[in-house]
C-alpha cells in the first residue's frame, strides 16, 4: 500500500502523484482528531519506518541518516522543527474551530486524570511544563486563559496559526 498516492503541489497549484518513498509528516495540533488519525496513519506503516519523536526536543537529537531511516513523522512539531529537519516531507494536518479547541485543550490541561501516561514521563523531564500543568490543576476555564504563567497564555490563544509561522516571528505574534 502506498500512501498518499496525490500531494497538492503549492508551488505548481497542482495535484501530483507522489513519491512512494516520501516522508510524511503528520503535523499534530492538539485537541484535533490527531491521536485517532494518527494510529490510522500507523497502521499504514512498518514500526521501523516510524519516527518515536513527537516534540521538536527529540527530533533535534536525531542524525540525518536516522531521520531517513523513517518514513513517517508524527508530532507536536513547531514550524521551524519541520523546515528544518523534514523540509521534503508530504505535510499532512487538521484543524479545528478554535473555540472548540480551546476549550477542549482547558478540559485535557486542567484535569492530569485526562494526560496520557507518556506525556505524564514527558513532564516529569520538563520542569517548566511540570509547573505550568501544577499550576492549571482543577482552575475554572476563565482562571485558565487570564491565568499568569506565559505557558497557558499561549495555549489560551490560536495556537493553530502559530503553528505555521516561522519561529522567528512566532512568538511576536499578538492573537
């Protein structure tokens, strides 16, 4: 099986068929449908051509020759991670209405009942998202977007047109 069998070509304004050794990056937007897309995605795949990888830290790590050795990506990738570690890629996302996403994102955050428990191991590496998920523990949804840590406030805003900008300009970007 092949997957995808056509890209949109931006720079052509045309569908191509695709490469059939082509990486593709699934670009995962919390809170929009990626856990479900992505384990769709997974079966399409041998283990050994899926990248363990899912934040731009562990990415970072890898060698070229081991980010070849995969096929599929899939994470919480900044724009900059995907330009420059996965620039070729076919680049697969999903959106949603970002209230609904939001809010979505506040139920997950404020309740550690909800994280799985690889994310939990993931906190417990990153002291300053350790703090911030301390922190939103059990707040109300208007607590959680006013809340003071600079973490939530960047989650509370449209995090999905900050995820395609460079990182450059990403955070100067006032939502």
């Amino acid at each position: 099986m092949s997957f995808p069998k056509l890209v949109f070509d931006f720079k052509q304004g045309r569908y191509d068929e695709c490469d059939k050794r082509a990486s593709i990056l699934f670009h995962h937007i919390p809170k929009t449908a990626g856990s479900t897309f992505r384990a769709i995605l997974e079966s399409l795949f041998l283990n050994s051509e899926v990248c363990q990888a899912e934040i731009p830290e562990e990415l970072s790590v890898l060698t070229t020759q081991e980010l070849n050795r995969f096929r599929l990506f899939a994470g919480h990738f900044s724009y900059g991670a995907i330009s420059k570690y996965l620039d070729d890629a076919v680049w697969v996302t999903f959106l949603r209405n970002p209230v609904e996403r939001v809010v979505s994102l506040y139920y997950n955050h404020s309740d550690l009942k909800r994280v799985p428990d690889d994310w939990k191991k993931r906190l417990d590496e990153m002291p300053e998202w350790k703090k911030y998920m301390d922190d939103v523990q059990g707040v109300s949804l208007p607590e959680w977007i006013n809340h003071k840590n600079k973490t939530v406030n960047s989650f509370a805003c449209n995090r999905q047109t900050q995820a395609f900008l460079p990182d450059k300009i990403r955070r100067n970007v006032e939502d």
